[in-house]
C-alpha cells in the first residue's frame, strides 16, 4: 500500500512559538486524562496562545477513476447502503450518527435536500461507518477549506468526500476504504472520473485510509496566522491537481 506521509518544513517561528505550545497542549492532555486539573496559567496560555500564533495544515488529495477499481472487503460484515432522500429508513440513524461524529444534527436533512449523498456501512439497521459526497452541482458549503481560507472549486465529473466517520468501536476494521471505493465504483458507472478530499496533517488514520482507497496527494496547504491578522500561506504542489483551489477574499496564497 503506498503512504502518504506529510512532512512540512519547520520554520524559525515553528521552532520559536510553534513547539512550546505543542508541549503546552500535550501535557494539558495529560493531565486531564489523569483527571488532573492543569494549572490556571497553563490552561490560559492554551487558550489564548492561539491568538497570537496558530499553524493549520490541509493536505489536498485526488483520485483517478480511470483504471478499473478493485473492491476492498472491509473485516466486518457490513452491507454498503446509499442514503439520497431524507425520507430514507436509515436517515434517523445518520442524524444520531451525525450528532455523535459531527454534533451537527441538521446537517443531515439540509445536505440531503440540496443534493448531498451519503454512503452508509450498516450491519442490519446499526449504522458503523459513513461518509458523504458532494459535486460541483450540488449547493452545500462543502467542499470547504476553512481553515486555511481556501474555497476548491471541483471540475465537472468530480465528486468531492467530506465528514467521514467510523464508530469509534469499528475502526481499523477498513470500513472507509471500502466505502471509498464502493462510492467511487458506483460514480464511475454515472459518469464521474475523479474524487478528492481534504484532510488535516494530523490525521493520520484518515491518511492512511485514504491511501489504502488509492488517493494521492496533490498539494499540502499551510496557514500560519500571527496576532489574530497577519496571515501567511504556503502551498506545496506534490503533483498537478485537477480541482482549482483558490484563496478566498483574495488572499494571496505563497
Ligand atoms: C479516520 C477514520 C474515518 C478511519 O476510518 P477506519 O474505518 O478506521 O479506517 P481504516 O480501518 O482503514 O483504518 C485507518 C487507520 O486507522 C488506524 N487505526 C486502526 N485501528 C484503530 C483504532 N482502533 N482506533 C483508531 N484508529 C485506528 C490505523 O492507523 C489504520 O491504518 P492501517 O490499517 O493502515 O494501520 C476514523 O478513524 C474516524 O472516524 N476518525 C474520526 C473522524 C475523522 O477524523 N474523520 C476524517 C475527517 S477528514
């Protein structure tokens, strides 16, 4: 399977501001797993430190639909549904799941409405894994880069996936490479040519599923914002992206 490992180059500021607070957010974790109460300094210096200094990394990821898709069984029994319609058996258990993975409860009716779908992993009416999918012709917000202020505008036969979610008790079992696929074999036969998605460089279990479904990626995007205004870019092309990913407001991206 190949990887996707995301290496961004650490600057002087990474090195000065960057590092500190890692270690401040690190051992805030600590100490409340331990059920510990971190001091009131530290705690405001979490808070608060991001209004002088925060870094956000998306990797940009695309996948040809061109060559033949073969299927990935993921290591539970589960059925792959296709929930298009609000009036669907299953859209109650995706508002739940909506609620558990996203705490976002119309995100479901709203999405369904304008044009969304969503690729369900089920084991009789027990939703364990989704994910949903947009196109250019579909109005929701997605795709959206919000945290790096960029808007990617997809190309014509393109389907973009976003919010994807495993139960926490079903992951590593491959129920997103094998919802990846079986979304992308199903479009492919309508017509669609390319997926891509957004994922943060933390996220290595979503890279790693990404990768397994044969994504690639296409640009690392960073963001580093400094006293809440001056906002800084830099954008790594890894190989040439098909969708267009423009900064919004005019923001001069580098
Ligand atoms: C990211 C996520 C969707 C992956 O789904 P999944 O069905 O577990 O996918 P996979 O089975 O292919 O596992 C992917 C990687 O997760 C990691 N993983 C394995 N078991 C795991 C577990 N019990 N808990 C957490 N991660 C695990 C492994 O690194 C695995 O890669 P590997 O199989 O090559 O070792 C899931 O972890 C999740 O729902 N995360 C929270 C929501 C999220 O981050 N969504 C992505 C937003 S873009």
């Amino acid at each position: 399977m190949a990887t996707i490992s995301v290496r961004t180059k650490r600057t002087a500021v990474d090195r000065l501001i960057g590092r500190p607070i890692d270690w401040l957010k690190r051992e805030r974790e600590k100490w409340e797993k331990e059920g510990l109460r971190p001091w009131v300094w530290r705690n405001f210096l979490v808070e608060v430190w991001p209004f002088f200094y925060d870094k956000k990394t998306i990797v940009w990821l695309e996948k040809d639909l061109l060559d033949d898709i073969e299927p990935i069984e993921a290591k539970v029994r589960a059925q792959i549904k296709v929930v298009d319609d609000s009036g669907d058996d299953l859209a109650p258990s995706l508002v739940k799941a909506a609620e558990i993975g996203w705490r976002e409860s119309n995100f479901v009716a709203e999405t369904l409405e304008k044009g969304g779908k969503c690729y369900v992993a089920v084991d009789g009416n027990n939703v364990l894994a989704y994910l949903w999918i947009t196109t250019r012709s579909v109005a929701t917000k997605e795709p959206h880069l919000g945290d790096v202020d960029c808007e990617p505008v997809l190309s014509e036969n393109e389907f973009y996936i976003f919010k994807v979610f495993t139960f926490p008790q079903y992951r590593g079992l491959r129920l997103i490479p094998a919802l990846i696929v079986a979304a992308a074999q199903d479009l492919k036969s309508k017509g669609y040519r390319r997926a891509s998605m957004a994922v943060h460089d933390w996220n290595n279990p979503m890279l790693r599923a990404a990768a397994r479904a044969g994504f690639a990626t296409c640009e690392i995007i960073t963001r580093y914002r400094l006293f809440l205004i001056l906002r800084l870019y830099r954008r790594k092309h890894i190989r040439p992206c098909r969708a267009t990913i423009r900064p919004k407001g005019g923001v001069k991206l580098r």
